[in-house]
C-alpha cells in the first residue's frame, strides 16, 4: 500500500480530473448536457501532467517540482527567486509580529520556527487554540506565494522514548500539514516529516531547552526548474 502522504497527492490530483468532468454546457441544437471539451483539456493535461511529474523525479524535492510544474504552477529562474522569497518573507514578518514565531532567511530558503508555547502541550499532537491564528496567517501568505515548496517538519524533546517521540513528531507535523491543506495550501506542495528527538536545538537537560526542542519547523523553499 503507498504511503499516506502518496496517497492523498494522488487523491488530490485526481480530483482535477473529476472536477474536470463536472464542467458540462448544453448542446443549443439537441439540448444534451456534455462534458466541456476545453474543460476536459485543461483539467485531464493539467491532472495527466501533475501524475507524469509526481513519477519521473529522481528523490521526492524533485517529484514535487515536476509534479507541480507538469500542473501548471510555474517556476522561478534566476534573478526572480530572490525578490518573491524576499517579498514573501516580508509579508511573513509582518503577519507573524508579535507571535513567538520567528522567521529566518537561509539563502533563499525561509524557515518558520514555531516552539512550543504556540503549537502543542507536551506529549500532544493538538493544536493549541492559539496556534490556529497563527496557521491562519502562515496559510494567507503560502496561498498568495504558490511558487515555493513547503517542508513540514516535527520534533520533540528527548523525555520519553526514541519510538515514541519519533510517532509523535510524525503526528505534529501531519497536524500542522491538514491545517494548512484545510486553508487551500496545495497539498502537492507539502513535504511531511517527523524527526523525533535527533535535532534539538538546545540542550535537553533544562525546561527551557526542552520546550526549545518541541517545535514545528515549516521550511519554504523556491520551486525552480532545476
């Protein structure tokens, strides 16, 4: 069986198609209800397009760009990449002000670092309530900016077993990625991952570091042809 992430990029995908299908006009000389041919075109190539990229990428980053792509979402080159992350990260400083969520800029990279005291309780994949503004206004930008890539990554502290601190960063970042796809985010877009206990950023051996370390990273990154 594919795996679950596969599986809704599938559903997703073939949706286009039936979606595609339900655009129908009225025959003026024989009053028969038929499938729009250009609805039909534009809908099954862009699907057809999507499916032939998703399966021709040589690692998962790559399937992505192509299966985006092959949909029709263009892709950045050359000097363009920089000035749209450079206008998107502004967009996110301004609506993440004030939210305990910093923004960081590596190259043309973004990285959204969303700790504790905004995301989950210990030991929970539920969205604090507070949380929702913040996706809200993450998911405002994503949707205005679709030429970027969106990683999703869990992590936990190292309380509690490797196994278990692995599922549950599983189960955060899945949390954070429904969320986002519920808001518009095109799922194809997504790349869901869960790291556990292995990359803390500050030591486990006080409170402080520990919350530090359960976090959500969500990583933007330019779709470019190459």
């Amino acid at each position: 069986m594919g795996s679950p992430v596969l599986i809704r990029t599938m559903s997703v995908i073939f949706a286009g198609v039936l979606v595609a299908a339900g655009c129908q006009t009225t025959d003026p000389y024989t009053g028969e209800q038929k499938t729009s041919n250009t609805a039909k075109g534009a809908g099954i190539g862009a699907a057809v397009g999507a499916v032939v990229g998703f399966f021709s990428g040589d690692d998962s980053d790559e399937r992505r760009k192509r299966a985006l792509i092959g949909a029709g979402v263009g892709a950045l080159a050359g000097g363009a990449v920089g000035a749209y992350m450079d206008k998107q990260e502004a967009e996110l400083r301004q609506q993440l002000q004030g939210t305990g969520v910093s923004v960081t800029r590596n190259g043309n990279d973004i990285i959204l670092n969303m700790p504790s005291n905004v995301t989950f309780a210990s030991g929970s994949s539920d969205l604090n309530a507070r949380f929702f503004k913040v996706l809200d206004s993450v998911s405002l930008v994503l949707n205005k900016y679709e030429k970027t890539l969106v990683d999703v990554a869990g992590h936990t502290d190292s309380v509690g077993g490797a196994e278990m601190n692995q599922a549950l960063s599983e189960r955060r970042a899945n949390t954070v990625s429904q969320y986002l796809t519920g808001k518009g985010v095109i799922e194809q877009r997504l790349l869901v991952v869960g790291f556990g206990e292995t990359q803390p950023v500050a030591s486990n051996d006080t409170g402080e570091g520990r919350a530090m370390n359960r976090r959500v990273e969500i990583k933007l990154v330019p779709l470019t042809s190459s």
